[in-house]
C-alpha cells in the first residue's frame, strides 16, 4: 500500500490548548512546533519554515520576502493568529500564491472592553489612586485630589470606526457619550448610525473630542498619523488612547505632549517597540498608563483564535474555503 505523503505543518509559538488539539487530529500534517511562548529566533523560523506546506504565525512574527524565499515553492498557506497582517509581506506573499488565514470577529468584543477599561483607568487616575494607598499619599478627603475626566455628557472620537470602533462605541454610549465623531478612509454611515457619530476630519477630530480611541489598523496612511500636529490640535483636558499599532503614534511628539501639558493623559495598550524598553521615557510619566499588548487577552478569546487559526490553515492546505480568508 502506497503511503500518503504528509504536508509538513510550522507552528512559531506555543498556541492555546484548543488550537494545539485541532492541529494535533490533522491526520495529514506533520505539525512541527517552536515549542516556547517566547518569539522564535529568525534563524530557527528560517530552518523550520524551509519546505512547509503551511505556517501558523503570531503577529510578532515577520513573515518578509527573505522568509518566503526560504520556504521554497512547498508554502501555500499562512495562517495569523491575529487580525492585523501588518507583520506580513502582502505583496509578496500575493505573488506566490499563497493563501492567508487571519482572525477577525473572534477578538472584537474583547479588545473593545479593553479598551473601555483603559480609557477608564486613565481618565480617572486609577493607577495614581492606587499608588497613592501604597505608599501613605492618601490622608483626608480633599475636594480636587485625584479628581479625573467623566465620559458623560462628552464627545468621544474613534479613529477607526470598524468592528473594534464600533463595539468600543457600542460600550461607551451608556456612559452618557453626548456625541461621538469618527474618521477614517471613507465614511461608514451605515455603520456610524447606530451612534449617530459624524464623520470628520482627522485634526477635527483631534480639536473637538473629550476623549480619543485609536482603533484603525496600520498602513503607509495611517502610519505616524497621530504626531505633534494631531496633539498640538487636543484640548489641554483631552485623554489619548491607542489600541490599535504602536506605529500609528509618534511617541516622541506624544511625550512632549503629555510632559507639555498640551493633554491630559494617555493610555496605550500598544507601543513602538513592543515590549517597551524599561527606561523608555514614557514610562516616568504618571499620566500615562502603559499595558503589554493585552487587548485580546482573555482565555476563551485565545483559545478561539487559536482554534479558528488551525482551521484556517488546514482549509487552506486542503483545499477548501477558509473559515475566515484575507482577499489578496
């Protein structure tokens, strides 16, 4: 009997258990795993990666041109567990033909509550307040310390009004938003309606909101968009967030804006570079809070884009339509 050749399959990064055991009942992929939740070494991606049929990548993978000439005419499938691609060389990739598998939908619900919770923290001074406790700050009640910015009756800006901006929308509005305005490539009245949010342009946006979300993915014209012009337009009592790509903000220009007092605060979930060097200058400020990249960081989040990763990358290999396809 003539054995069936099995398509070899590499995995960058440890993967949650859901995801693994989907992997695990392929019967025809050999799966190879970079067994460590560390980044993979580039060399150690280039060996691994040389004749696969199909790679699973995170987002803090770089899958460029050099890769793929790497791993030969054999890869036909690529398959992020994310939902930005910014990590992957499109143009390259289109060329060859090869498919890519990413994960939309599963982590929108999730990143936009971490979203809420940052602007909360931020806005009302939670990790000062809690410092505060610590380290015997806290006396009596005084009438203006520690005092914040509310969300009611304000107007919130999202640059960026897609799943994400929409969802993070969908939670503020009954805080009291009074009015919510957004920007992006075109206008989404459709989508925009639900929030009777307007459609302005992006220094319109910076001038006249409360509050600010970055929720737009990267590209070359996103990229830098928020910089010294964009901050020098905010109000001095404004809050910055970015959940989004730490590439959109010059972080520079943002520190000389919060360090200025040109606005008020800022919290980021991403950075550039990520993780952020311990003594980036940032980090001494008490008016910005600083997370790891945690947006989609809930257990069942994990698991179900690790699952609808695998999945992705066996349609692919076999095949047949992709639960959830980039159109290149």
């Amino acid at each position: 009997m003539r054995r069936v050749r099995l398509m070899k399959v590499f995995v960058t990064r440890r993967i949650p258990p859901e995801g693994s055991a989907t992997l695990a009942r392929a019967a025809d992929c050999e799966v190879e795993q970079w067994d460590s939740d560390e980044p993979i070494p580039s060399e150690d991606l280039e060996r691994g990666v040389a004749g696969a049929h199909g790679l699973l990548c995170l987002l803090s993978d770089r899958i460029d041109k050099k890769l793929l000439d790497t791993a030969g005419a054999n890869l036909k499938v690529i398959s992020t567990m994310s939902v930005g691609v910014d990590h992957l060389a499109l143009d390259e990739i289109k060329k060859r033909g090869i498919r890519v598998g990413y994960t939309p939908d599963v982590l929108t619900d999730t990143t936009a509550e971490l979203a809420v919770s940052l602007l909360l923290t931020t806005c009302r001074r939670l990790p000062e307040a809690i410092e505060e406790v610590k380290n015997g700050g806290w006396t009596s009640w005084k009438p203006l310390w520690m005092c914040g910015y509310g969300l009611t009756e304000s107007t919130v800006g999202i640059v960026g009004l897609g799943r994400i901006g929409q969802a993070i929308a969908r939670r503020l509005k009954p805080f009291g938003v009074r009015r919510f305005l957004y920007t992006g490539s075109q206008p989404r009245p459709q989508e925009a309606a639900e929030f009777q949010a307007e459609f302005v342009p992006v220094l319109q946006l910076a001038a006249e909101s409360d509050f600010i979300i970055v929720a737009c993915s990267l590209t070359p014209a996103t990229r830098g968009l928020c910089s010294k012009d964009f901050y020098q337009r905010m109000k001095k009592t404004a809050v910055f967030i970015n959940i989004s790509r730490g590439e959109v903000v010059n972080q520079d220009d943002l520190y000389q804006a919060l360090t200025s007092g040109q606005i008020a605060a800022a919290g980021l979930d991403v950075t550039t570079p990520e993780p952020l060097p311990t003594n980036h200058p940032l980090l001494t400020l008490k008016n910005c809070v600083i997370l790891p990249h945690i947006g989609s960081a809930t257990y069942r989040t994990r698991n179900t884009m690790s699952v609808l990763a695998a999945n992705n990358l066996l349609a692919g290999l076999r095949g047949e339509p992709m639960p959830s396809e980039l159109k290149l």
